[in-house]
C-alpha cells in the first residue's frame, strides 16, 4: 500500500484517485461522506471536490485485497457449521448461529491466525451453549487492505478444521432416579426442573423412576431405564458426602466407572460423573433446583451435543470456576429460545 494525501487545493488527475482507499472517515457539512474503508469510484469525484481539506487514502498494490473482499474470505474459511455471515458492517463481518447447540472454537488456532498481520477473528469463548441469532464471532481486516499472501496464510490455518462452528444438541432420551430423600413439595420442584432443563435442549424425559434409599433399588432403577433406551441418566436426592449412599453403591452394581468425584467449581462442587458403557450418569444436587448457575448446568451442554465428558474436562472447570453472577453468559438461559442481535 502505498499512503498519499488527497489535497483539493491541489488535485491529482481522476485516474490517480480511482481505486484508491479513504484511511479516515470523511464529513462534510455534519454528515458523513465517506467511510473508512472506502474505495474511490467515478462517482466519488465530485463529491471529494467539495472538502476543504486533505484527505487520507492509499493506493493498493497489485496483490493487496481490500478489507471488504478479504474479510468476506476470512469469514468464509473461519465459520463451519450452523453459522452464517453477516456484513460487512465496518469492514466486519459477524458469524451468527442458526441453531440452538454448543458453540465450539479452536482456542489455539484463534491465537495463531491473530498472530498474522492485519488479521483480527474474535470469539466468544469455547463451549457455551447458545441460540438463534447470537453473534458468537467477529472477523476483520484492521488496515484498508491486506497483502495476497497473507490472506492465503489465514485461510490456509483455518482450514485444517472450522475454527469456530455449533454442534447441534441431539434429542437424547433423559432418565432421572431419585431416591426417598425428595418427596412432597421438593419432589415437584425437582421434577419441574428437570423437566424444563431437558426439554430446553430438545431432549426428551423417559419418566422418573422413584427408588427406596437401597443399593438394589436403585441400581434396578438405573438399569430399567438404560434397557428402556435411556441416553443419560440423572440422580437427584441422595447425599454425595455419604459414602454409603445408595445411589453410589449402586454405581459398580451396574458395572458403571466413576469418572470423577466432586468438580473443582462452586456451587456444585459435589458433583460427581460417571459412565454406564456410554451412557453418562451424574447428580443434580439439591442447587440445581434454585440456580442455573451450577456445575451440572456447564456440564449438561456439553452431553447434550453428543460430547463424551472426561476427567480431564471437568478438571478445567477450575480454571473460571468461581461461578458468580457475571457469568450469566456462560449458562444456558432456559428461557430464551432465540435472540436478534444487531450487528454494531
């Protein structure tokens, strides 16, 4: 690029100006006359005549490709599914989800293509669940214009696999096992929950079975569901601190593998998960009931879009995992199905 003045007390040939980019944003008389970014036409001519004073702008190269142009293919090559580009809106364009899933982003790969120069993709962050119409990323060229070779670099490491796509949340089939410590009016609330919880996802309940507080009671009900065409199964109602609680013991009766006991995050931190073959069973403490903001609410995403949950998943959780209140974000808003956010 090469960087000049367009001066009115002293103006170039039109020949000269066609094609060049406007570095600044132009006014005139208050309002805007061109934008930065802007490339000169014929149409131009007249209107730049009128400023009364220079102008910013550059000349491109011959392999320079303007923000516009350039950012369109970074968009293209960074979103993968269920996502669709909006813009350019200020030389941006915006990935937006056309699906209610799990937002998935290449973290590694986002700080490796942010290392080129005049390249810019801004994501939210990995593994959130979200809905129609959220913004979940941004893809820009910060100068005018951005050398050839530079863009193939980007495409290039963005292709290995999407950088930024939604997997969809798959309609599993929910069984829940609760034993005698929910009953009455806590019984209902816990019910209602869950009830809420799954079907927000798209899943569907295949009934709560209720058990006695007995190792056998209760591995008899997990197993029943299971063989009934249960994805997953949730427990509610016993005591994690117990070492003798029923649904625990139960967990190698069933030939189930605990995958982790208790998660490195508050509140919820008496989570527990583990796996029947492959299907995952895991507690929804009595919090559950009150709050969205919970373990069992950042780990249920993830299951729900088909994700096998390891140790080493939830050993993550430490890391962010004092969960206030200004991580609404990072939760699952059970009440909204879609959004329209305005592209800024």
């Amino acid at each position: 690029m090469e960087p000049f003045t367009i001066d009115p007390a002293a103006p170039e040939s039109p020949n000269r100006l066609l094609g060049s980019v406007i570095t600044e944003e132009v006014k005139h008389n208050g309002r805007r006359l061109f934008r930065k970014g802007h490339r000169i036409g014929s149409d131009d001519l007249a209107s730049l005549a009128t400023i009364e004073r220079p102008i910013h702008a550059v000349r491109l190269a011959g392999d320079d490709v303007h923000e516009d142009v350039a950012g369109r293919r970074l968009a293209e090559a960074v979103a993968g599914a269920h996502l669709e580009i909006r813009g350019p809106v200020t030389s941006r364009y915006n990935l937006v989800v056309t699906i209610k899933g799990l937002l998935r982003v290449d973290r590694e790969a986002t700080i490796t293509i942010n290392q080129l120069p005049g390249i810019a993709v801004f994501t939210l962050q990995d593994r959130l669940p979200v809905v129609p119409g959220k913004i979940v990323a941004g893809v820009k060229i910060t100068p005018v214009a951005v050398p050839e070779a530079t863009l193939r670099q980007a495409e290039a490491l963005a292709a290995r696999q999407p950088m930024v796509r939604v997997e969809a949340f798959r309609p599993l089939s929910v069984g829940v096992v609760t034993t005698e410590g929910l009953a009455g009016r806590l019984r209902e609330r816990f019910q209602a929950t869950v009830r809420r919880k799954v079907e927000w996802y798209g899943a569907s309940l295949l009934r709560f079975e209720e058990a006695p507080s007995d190792v056998k009671a209760v591995a008899t009900a997990i197993e029943r569901l299971i063989d009934d065409g249960a994805d997953l199964i949730l427990t509610g109602g016993g005591n994690t601190i117990d070492p003798l609680d029923p649904t625990l013991l139960a967990l190698p009766q069933i030939e189930a593998e605990m995958v982790m006991f208790g998660a490195p995050a508050h509140p919820g931190s008496m989570f527990w998960l583990a796996e029947r073959g492959s299907v995952p069973i895991f507690n929804l403490a009595s919090c559950s009931m009150y709050s969205k903001a919970t373990v069992a609410d950042l780990v249920l995403p993830w299951v729900m879009a088909g994700e096998r949950v390891t140790r080493h998943d939830l050993a993550t959780l430490g890391y962010g995992g004092l969960l206030d209140r200004g991580m609404a974000f990072r939760f699952p808003d059970y009440e909204a199905d879609a959004t329209e956010e305005e592209d800024e």
